[in-house]
C-alpha cells in the first residue's frame, strides 16, 4: 500500500472580531466548494469549535456504484460496481496518510463530507427501488482531504489556519494567502429570492393514507416502528447561503453545516448526532419524543414534562435507546445506557434524548461501526431492514440527502457526524427539504402529519427571511 506523509503547518490569531460566516462569505468566491462546519454550542468546551475548509487536495467519491479515490498530487484508482467493498476500501484509504503531530487540540486534517441515504446499499444486502425522475440525485458518498482546514475556537476567542500538503511539494502561497483573506473587512454578498409555490411529493391526504398503511405493517407485526417521510420542494434565484444565515439564525442546533460541491450545496441546522466516536469510543443520542414549543418558558416545562410521561413518545424513545444499543453491540464491547429521556429545547421543538456508548472491538473498523448504525433508528425504524423495505416502497421520491449524515471523519479512526434533518439540498435552483414522523401503534394519523408541519416550520421560515437579508 502506497503511503502519503502529510505535512501540517499552522498559525494562530486571534478571532474576536471575526466569525465563521464572515470568514466563509471571504473565502468562498476565492476557494470553490469549500465548506463551513459550524457549532452553536458556544458555551461547551466540547463542541465549541468551528472549520472552514478550502481547496481539495484528494478525496474518495461513489456515484451511481462507481467509486473514484483520488490521493494527493493527482494518483486515482476506478473501481466499477461489483468490484470493491465499500468500508474496506474507505478503511485503505485512511491507512494510506501519515500526519505529523501539531499538539492542536483542533483538527487540523482528515475527511470532511457526507454519505446519501442510498449507501446503505453498500452497508446492507438491501436493494432498493430505481426512480426516473430523480431531481435530488446526488453522489451516495463524497469525502475530501483540504489544503487549508480553518478552526475557530470559540471557547478561546482563537482561530488557527492549518495548511496541509505532501512531503516534497512545493508551498503555494501557503498560510499567509489565506491570513490576508481572513483579515480583509470586505467580503460580497448576494441577494436571494424563493419563485412560485412550494411543492410536495404527497398532499395531506396523501401522507395520512400513509400513516394509516404504515399502521397496518405494525398491527401484521412487521415492524414495531417506522419513520415515513414527506419530500418539500421550492425554486428560487440568488444565493442559498442566505438560507442558511437564516436557518442558524432561527433553528441555532449543535450541528450547523454548509457544503458546497459546485453544481449542488448540503446545508442545515441538525440537532442529532449519527454517530461519534473518539478514542474507539462509539455514542449514539437517540433523539425520539418531539413537542412543540409555545414560546413561553413555564408552559414550556410543563409540556416537557407530558412529553415525559407521554406513553406513545416514551414507548417510541424506548424503542429506538434498544436500536442503537443493538447496533452497537454488533462490533463493540461494554454497551451501555449513559443517559436516559434527557429533556433537549430547540427553537420550535422539545426532544427526549438519550445516549447509548461502546467500546470498539479490538480490530473493527470504524467505519464498519458507522455502517452497523446507518441509517439511525430515528429516520428509519424497528426491525430497522424490514422498516427500510416498507419505507421504500411507500415513498416516491429517493431520500437522498436526507437521512444521510454528513460531517468529519479523521485518519485516526474519530468520527463526527450530523443526521441530515433540518436541512436542504440545492440543486438546479430548487431547494429540496423533507421531514418525517415516528410511527406507532398508537399514532394518531393527524397528529403525525402536524409533527411533519412543526420540524418544517424552521426551514420555511428560513426561507422567508433570507429574502430579507
């Protein structure tokens, strides 16, 4: 196996007057397809670091079943459907980079992307069905190495430029390009513009019917639990980044991420985790059990207490903590329930969240860790193959995105990944966005659809008020 020594040079500034936003707008038309990671957790030393990430220098990419690697300083490897298998050749590629050690406490370089929700074909035997008219096609999975990796420490009001490149190669300009980037006050900003109605894949009539179907499977006992979704469509003109100035605005969430590919952006505001894992460490935050905010405090902490005692949310919640604690036991050791129903308050929502960790076997794979849980629970179902199956065939549009996790997977093994909810794909200027509901026996179809209303309520708003900026 062919090996890559990379070497990473840092600087650090201060970052008080700055901040990620203003530093992306800065970058963005300098660097194409660059990206912004951000967290809205500011007051946790854990999560209080934001990434910007410029310039790829080699990544792995699977479309349509083909996956292309492309290492550093331009070497690729095709391999076509049949011939590879996915984790293994994703597990080579990061054996195949050396780094040297910075001492940041920040990531400095790694992978950075996403994988669809049509990967779980490689993860599983599952197949599932074609659709002709896919408008939110985009490749399964996408992974880059980046020159420059930005990190700003919230915490610490410190930003540090990490500039990545292979032993041997020339410097290009190097750090101070982009420090002269980062302190220039002026940056370009665009207007942005929804057109005509928003669309949907169901009417309301539509998703109920398909509620009560997703009911009869539970009664028959083919599944305990399932997540149906719906798909919402709408065009517009200008510059999406707007949308999600507004979004993190509006719905501020641990996960805030805007993905740029060129002819297609990912970005959104995801209060739930896929998976992480530090030090072969796996957690999972089930999230499960979802109320509507009223916008007053006091009624706020009595709905949270229904929600609580709420059998159907507690029974749904119950089921997904069991999901993800036999997920993980697949490949890991010392399973266990760290916290249980913990009460989350987002802009619109209240969550019951819960979280369930485990040791990695000696010898597994990260990333087979991360396949075991895909998609999670809380977007699919239980038993989760059978629920993916049922969920194929009643919806009528590929999922795409959505579902999906998108975030930072290290050289060393660390993964750090959003589940795509609360969150759009930008494509052919159309924003697509979906929502789902956890179904059980004792759903009420009405209420269910209104639970599709409430997670759509801040991606619509969004949109309204990023005409305004």
């Amino acid at each position: 196996m062919k090996k890559f020594k990379i070497i990473t040079t840092h600087k650090k500034l201060l970052a008080d007057t700055t901040t990620p936003v203003s530093i992306y707008l800065r970058l963005r038309d300098v660097f194409p397809n660059s990206l912004l990671l951000e967290s809205s957790d500011y007051h946790s030393r854990e999560n209080s670091t934001s990434y910007i990430c410029c310039e790829p220098i080699g990544g792995i990419l699977l479309e349509d079943g083909n996956l292309k690697k492309k290492y550093p300083g331009g070497t690729e490897e095709n391999y076509k459907p049949g011939e590879f298998e996915l984790i293994s050749q994703i597990t080579d590629f990061l054996n195949c980079f050396e780094t040297t050690e910075t001492g940041l406490k920040v990531i400095s370089n790694g992978l950075f992307g996403y994988f669809a929700h049509e990967a779980v074909e490689h993860f599983e035997t599952i197949k599932l069905k074609q659709v002709e008219n896919n408008s939110k096609k985009i490749p399964e999975m996408q992974y880059n190495i980046y020159r420059y990796v930005i990190a700003i420490d919230h915490f610490k009001n410190e930003l540090y430029i990490s500039y990545n490149q292979l032993v041997g190669e020339p410097q290009n300009g190097g750090i101070e390009k982009l420090e002269y980037l980062i302190k220039n006050k002026n940056f370009p900003e665009y207007t942005f513009q929804s057109k005509e109605a928003e669309q949907s894949n169901l009417t309301n009539e539509g998703f109920i019917a398909i509620v009560e179907k997703m009911k009869q499977h539970i009664y028959r006992g083919d599944v305990f639990q399932i997540v149906p979704s719906r798909a919402f469509s709408k065009q517009f003109q200008g510059d999406e980044f707007n949308v999600y100035r507004a979004l993190r605005s509006i719905n501020p969430s641990p996960y805030l991420f805007y993905f740029d590919y060129g002819d297609f952006r990912i970005f959104g505001s995801s209060p739930e985790a896929q998976i992480t894992i530090k030090n072969r460490v796996a957690s999972i935050f089930p999230i499960a059990g979802t109320f509507k905010r009223t916008g007053d405090d006091i009624k706020d902490a009595e709905l949270a207490q229904k929600l609580i005692e709420d059998p159907k949310e507690s029974a749904e919640h119950v089921m997904l903590v069991d999901l993800a604690r036999n997920d993980l036991s697949r490949h890991c050791e010392q399973v266990e329930v760290k916290a249980f129903k913990e009460v989350q308050y987002y802009s619109h929502l209240i969550h019951l969240v819960s979280h369930v960790s485990g040791k990695l076997l000696p010898g597994v794979a990260s990333f087979k860790v991360v396949a075991d849980t895909f998609p999670a629970g809380t977007l699919s179902g239980a038993p989760k193959y059978r629920a993916m199956e049922i969920i194929d065939e009643n919806e009528k549009t590929k999922r795409s995105f959505y579902s999906g996790a998108i975030g930072y997977l290290g050289f060393n093994g660390d993964f750090n990944h959003a589940i795509m909810i609360r969150s759009f794909l930008s494509k052919n200027n159309t924003l697509h966005y979906q929502a789902g509901a956890g179904i059980v026996a004792g759903s009420i179809p009405e209420m269910e659809l209104k639970e599709v209303d409430n997670k759509i309520a801040a991606l619509r708003k969004a949109i309204e008020l990023a005409e305004e900026l």
